[in-house]
C-alpha cells in the first residue's frame, strides 16, 4: 500500500495540483490584500467615508459597531465583508479567465495543423496526405 502511495504521489499530475494549490493560496492572499488595503478604502471614501468592513445588521440587541457585536457574541449578518469577499472572487475569476484565454490562444488550432487526410480527385476516398497514388483507383496524385 505504501509503494501504490509513493507511485501516487510521484504522478506529474498530483504534483502540478499541489504546485497550483500553493499557487492559488498565494495569489488568494495578494487579492484579499488589493481589495481590503487598495481598492476598497477609495471606494469607501467615494461613498461618505464608509467601511465596507463594518456594515452589518444585528440579529438580536444594539450594538454600534461590529467589534461590539463580537464582544458580545451577537448574532450579525456582516454584509459588508461579503461584498468584499464578492469582489475578491470577481477579480480572481477575471483573472483566471485571462489566463485561460491566453493559453488558449498560444495553442496551435486544429486548422493549423496540415490535414492527415486528403480525399482523392478522382473517387473522392479518403486517403493519407502524403500519399502520391489513390489506393482505391490506383490514380496519381498531383502534388499539392
């Protein structure tokens, strides 16, 4: 069981995952970082010097501010942190979506490749590209 773990474990597949988990856990931290400390306080400021990170609504009680709530172990929706939460996943998934784009674009396309058939002028079968006579009617192919 131990060999069938290592021969697992050694699979380029299960260790390109892991490099694009630690990846992806550290480029999560660098979002989180741009929305909580670049974006979002202008956009606060925009707005009348709002915190995106203190709106919420009490379930139950009063409190002010959210540390507060907290102190007091009050039940609260904090709808500002999923705002912020919302706008890290847009710029991640908008970044994703760049990068998928451009691996896309960086493979070759199956109309570049050369065709591996050609269809013969004569019986219209099919027949390989680099054939020079039609094995069907024993035409010549004229070079292309």
């Amino acid at each position: 069981m131990l060999k069938e773990f290592k021969e697992f474990i050694a699979r380029g597949n299960v260790l390109d995952l892991a490099v694009a988990v630690i990846l992806g856990a550290a480029f999560g931290k660098i979002v989180t970082s741009l929305v909580n400390d670049i974006l979002m306080p202008p956009i606060g400021m925009f707005m009348g010097g709002l915190d995106f990170a203190s709106l919420f609504v009490p379930l139950r009680g009063n409190p002010a501010t959210l540390a507060e709530a907290k102190a007091a172990s009050l039940p609260t929706i904090n709808y500002g942190q999923f705002i912020q939460v919302a706008i890290e996943f847009l710029i991640i998934a908008i970044v994703v979506f760049l990068i998928v784009k451009a691996i896309n674009r960086m493979k070759r396309r199956p109309e570049d490749l050369p065709p591996e058939v050609k269809a013969c002028a004569y019986c219209y079968s099919s027949i390989p590209a680099q054939a020079t006579r039609c094995p069907q009617c024993t035409s010549e192919l004229v070079a292309v």
